[in-house]
C-alpha cells in the first residue's frame, strides 16, 4: 500500500515538507490545504512539473478533507509568521493565531475520519499539539509536536562548531518547551561519544554560552529570512519517516507526559503507532528541576486555551 501524506498550511514549512517528500519520493500521495486555494494550487502545479524531472510521480491533490480518511501521516504547518516579527523571542506571540487556525481546522479533521499520525509544528508548539490532540480526539500516542527535536539540531550544531566534529557526532537531548524555558541537559550530551562536561572544562568552553546560541538559533535565522524552513522541514520529515519505517527511532519531540500532565520536549520512541514509549533518562536534580519548570510553563499558557 503507498504513502499518503497531507499537509495542512502550505506556507514556508509546509511548501518545503512537501518539496522534501515528493523530490525524496517518500510520498505516493499528497494532499495539499491551504486558506489560500491560489497558494496551493501553485504549490500543486509546482510539485507537478519537477515530477517531469523526478524518478516517482506523487498524486498531488488539493482542498479536501475527505482525502484524510485514509491518509497515514498529516503535517499541520499552519501559522502566522508575521506575528513573530516584532516578538523579542516570545514564540507565543502566535498564539493567539493558532489557537484560532485549531478551533477551525480541528472539527475538519475529526469529521474526516483521519486516524493516522498527526505531526505538528505550528508555534507555540507544545501547546498547540496538545491542543490538537483534545479537539480531535486521538490518543495521545498519535499527536506529536516537532518540539526540541529541531532545539536538540541546534545544540549539536552549536556544540559540532566548537569541538569541529560532525553534528551526527554530537548526541543528547534539549528538554522542555519549543521556546524560552527549554534546557539542554548536558549531563546526556557526549562528543564523540564522551562526556561533554569534561570536554568543554578542559578546553575552557563556556557551556552556558552555547546554550544561549542554541536557544537564539531560531531567532538569528528569523531576523535574517523572516522564518525558519529548512530544518524544521527535515524534522518533521524525519519524524514521519520513523513512523512509516516503523523504526523504533529514540529522539526528543513534544508528547504527553502523564507526570506533568502536558505535552513537553523529551525523548521517546516513535514507531508506527507515534510515540511508542517515552524514555525516562535519569537526570541530576537541576535539571529534572527545570523540566519540572518548563512543563508547569506550558501547561500554565495551555490552561488559558
């Protein structure tokens, strides 16, 4: 059986997911949403001519809901990245947008029988995903947030540059919120497959300053593009891809966790069926301290839903 996918807001994310999936030929089926019909039709219309020049041909169609009864992975990508313009850092500031874009798109997709895996990356990200999840019903193991899995790239960038090794190199994970109370646990991340602690100690590397760089990553990409594409596309992607591969990938997204009652940044499994299991990572009393922390934020700003 082939591939289906859908995407619902086909702006920068969105366009650039669907590029990925259709010139990876990891889609046999795309479906296209859009506010604006005219966007996806040109997106449609795009996608179509590179398949002259691709080795697969994807069935790209657009506007219909209908089409997510059987769909296997949907993309809500949806947003308003103006309002991020003038926010000093505050991914919340679409909130007020998104919630709105949810309470309009959610019925949509419950009443089409979609029961496949939903993966979201609309900002902000922990919240709107839970969000989601509550207004149309699936389990929880079926909703998930791209959530520190892009933050978690940004650190192993961040730490690759100052060691000079490949980011694959670089492990651990970002924990928390998609925005400004996330934290890199450090006591999980490893260079090369050593403790990075002692690494940055005996070369004087000021972890609390590439923790800073990691967190503004997405801001500095921001104030120079306008958004982020790339790889948030790659994330989601990425994500999807261990769902249909049913590849048991150990990564951090945005899930439930039952303990502080909200979705949060962690690491989990994601298998055929979502997030399989969340692996529960001992951590030092600090940083299971600000776990605790960033939680209680989401949940809090979830709260005023």
């Amino acid at each position: 059986m082939g591939r289906k996918y859908a995407i619902i807001g086909v702006g920068h994310v969105g366009a650039t997911i669907a590029f990925a999936l259709v010139t990876k030929g990891d889609a046999d089926e795309l479906i296209l949403i859009d506010k604006n019909e005219k966007k996806a039709r040109a997106e449609q219309l795009d996608l179509k001519d590179a398949t002259a020049r691709l080795e697969t041909r994807p069935k790209i169609k657009i506007q219909d809901y209908s089409e997510l009864a059987d769909t296997d992975i949907l993309f809500v990508t949806a947003g308003n990245i103006h309002a991020l313009d003038h926010a000093s850092g505050n991914r919340w500031a679409e909130f007020e947008y998104t919630r709105e874009i949810v309470k309009d798109i959610a019925p949509k997709i419950k009443e089409s029988g979609f029961h496949g895996v939903l993966i979201d990356t609309m900002n902000p990200c922990d919240a709107i995903s839970q969000y989601l999840q509550k207004e149309i019903g699936l389990p929880g193991s079926q909703v998930l947030g791209t959530g520190t899995f892009l933050d978690t790239a940004r650190m192993q960038r961040v730490v690759a540059e100052q060691f000079d090794v490949d980011p694959k190199n670089v492990t651990g994970f970002v924990y928390g919120e998609h925005g400004e109370s996330q934290f890199v646990a450090w006591s999980t991340v490893k260079v090369n497959g050593l403790d990075v602690i002692p690494l940055a100690k005996a070369r004087n590397i000021n972890l609390t300053e590439l923790e800073s760089q990691s967190r503004s990553g997405g801001w500095a990409i921001h104030s120079g593009k306008g958004y982020t594409s790339y790889a948030i596309a790659t994330c989601a992607v990425k994500l999807s891809r261990a769902v249909l591969d049913d590849a048991r990938l150990m990564c951090p997204c945005s899930s439930y966790n039952k303990k502080y009652d909200s979705y949060v940044g962690q690491p989990g499994i994601i298998g055929k069926n979502g997030v399989e299991e969340l692996i529960e990572i001992p951590l030092p009393d600090d940083e299971e301290a600000k776990l605790a922390n960033s939680a209680a934020t989401i949940r809090e700003k979830f709260a005023t839903m």
